[in-house]
C-alpha cells in the first residue's frame, strides 16, 4: 500500500462557479467531506455577470458570492471575483493556467459536482503515481454509473486508460497544461482529413462536433481542447472503475451539459484508499468499446435491446451488445 498522502504535497483544488448558489453549497459541502479537505488550499473562481445580465441574475451571482464565504471549507481559501463575465472557457483557462503555474499541478472543479469523501486522496495519489509518466496528460474522477455491469469482471486494476480526456472533476501537471495549443491551429487537418477526424472521435462520436462548434465560436469549450492536446501528443488520461464524482448540474443553469443527466446516476461512490494503479499504459479494448458504445446518443436496435437484456440476466453484463467499437477484437 501506498504511503497516505503528506501535508504539504497535495495539490491545490481550483473551483470554477457563477450563478448557481445551491449547487456550489452542495459542491463545497461535499468537499469539505474529504479526508484531506482540513490539509488543502482551495481557490475559488466567480465568474461576473454578462452585460444583458438581469436584476434577478445578478441576484444569484451575489447569493453565490456570499454562499462560498460561509464557512472554512478547506485549510486555506483564496476567493478571486470578477467583475465581468468571462465564460466558462476562459475562466478555467486562465484561472487553472494561473494555479498550476504557481503549483506546477492542479485540481479541478466545476460548481455542480459532489465528491466522494476520499476524491482529494486519490487524485494526489493519481498525481504522484503518474507524475513522471510524460504521456499521462491528465487524471480524471469520473466514471460511469454501474460499473459492475460495465466494466470487465477479470480486470486487475482501480483505474484504466483513456484516449481521451474527461473533464468532471480532473486534474494536470503544468508541463502538459503548458503545451495545449488554445487556438487549435489543428483543426484543419482534422476538418480535411477523414481518417485522422475518425481517430479523434474514438472515445466519443461527438468530439469532432464539439472541436468545430469552439473553432466556429458557436461555443467556448476548453475541455475539447484539451482533449485535442491530448490527441496531437498520443497522450491518455487516468480514470477510475469506480467514479469518485457525481454530477448534479444536469438544469436549465448548466452552462454546457444541459441533458443527458438519467444516463449519470450514481448510486454510490468510489471509497478505497488503497487504490491499485495500472502501471503498463495500455488500453484495455473491452474498457474503450463500452465507452465508446456509451458515448454513442442514437437508440440501440430492437435486437440490440433484447441481447442486452439477456447479458444483463445471465451474464451480469450492460454492454452486451454494443452499438459501436474502436477495437474489433
């Protein structure tokens, strides 16, 4: 078993929010839950109101401000406020490049997300394990619900693989957040070439989609960026069988993720301290299929269904039938 984390390692948590007073009480509460809550530095970032912001909007953004004062969440807190909205986007990129920097790694959070109570230990743990493993680009505390039926029942390990990044709940070391390329100059030769946009898009059919909409400023989405840095360096992401994440910013509020919220229910949360690493670094092809099929927002076939209800009955298994594959072995 790994040594328990020591004060004075442990990286610092950065938590975006705006205008959602509830949901950062629930986010700070749960956190303030962790093992290593008492022994952190947390910053908090405010975003500012937009410039057609209403009175009642307004309202939130300062219930908001007054939400995160009211009580010692962590060791140390560091609130910055700003005055004028800067979007999601740019908020975390310029709040994480800001930390990290300072830190040279990060935790990460978003104002809709409660945490398992051991979240803090394994993210430093993840990051120490993993820090000098220059391909891991980043760590991630999100897995997906019902894992016993997901995930294959001879794996060995607490974390896997992924190609891609997830950004709910995360974390990075500042030599790999220095090298994301924010302008995305590659883009274009993913938008000429099939094959290479193909690739891109093996953890997630979408991930094209959400690269255009940003370099189309349809959308200010730092998290595809990241994740075409990790793409463009042939670099993966830590991940958890067991999720020590649930999100709870599925609303009308929600700057991004405005749906899909019945599809990430958990039951419960990740709770082991004594965490079995992967230290080979390879991509378990059963692991990435059931993503991918997961990723995947059209209906499965009618006879999809039923060969999936029979893995579920005799089998113990979702992704029975899946409804597409990266991996054909």
């Amino acid at each position: 078993m790994e040594e328990d984390i020591k004060e004075g390692q442990l990286a610092p948590i950065v938590l975006f929010c705006y205008n959602r007073p509830w949901h950062v009480e629930q986010t700070l509460e749960a956190l303030s839950k962790n093992e290593l809550a008492d022994q952190s530095i947390l910053y908090i970032y405010c975003d500012g109101p937009k410039p057609d912001a209403t009175e009642e909007q307004i309202a939130k953004i300062a219930e908001v401000r007054q939400v995160i004062r009211k009580k010692q969440w962590c060791k140390e807190i560091h609130i910055i406020e700003n005055d004028k909205n800067k979007g999601l986007g740019t908020s975390i990129i310029e709040g994480v490049s800001e930390i990290i920097e300072k830190y040279k790694k990060a935790i990460v959070l978003e104002d809709d997300l409660l945490t398992s109570p051991f979240f803090l230990d394994y993210m430093n743990k993840s990051l120490d394990h993993y820090e000098k493993r220059k391909s891991v680009f980043s760590i991630s505390a999100l897995s997906r619900p019902n894992p016993e039926r997901f995930y294959p029942k001879d794996y060995k390990y607490d974390v896997y693989v992924s190609p891609v990044h997830h950004p709910t709940g995360w974390a990075s070391w500042v030599d790999r957040w220095s090298v994301v390329d924010w302008s995305a100059q590659s883009y274009q030769l993913l938008k000429s070439d099939k094959y290479i946009r193909d690739a891109f898009n093996r953890m997630g059919e979408d991930w094209y989609q959400e690269l255009e909409n940003q370099q189309l400023g349809k959308l200010n989405i730092w998290s595809v960026r990241f994740a075409l840095a990790h793409f463009e360096n042939h670099a993966v992401s830590i991940c958890p069988i067991v999720s020590y994440i649930n999100h709870i910013g599925w609303d009308s509020l929600a700057t991004n993720a405005t749906g899909g919220g019945d599809r990430w229910k958990f039951d419960s949360l990740a709770d082991k301290k004594d965490i079995r690493f992967l230290d080979v670094l390879y991509e378990d092809a059963r692991i990435i299929n059931a993503w991918y099929s997961f990723s995947i927002i059209k209906p499965r076939s009618l006879w999809g269904k039923l060969k999936n209800r029979f893995g579920r009955k005799f089998m113990q298994r979702e992704e029975y039938a899946l409804k597409g594959k990266v991996y054909d072995h």
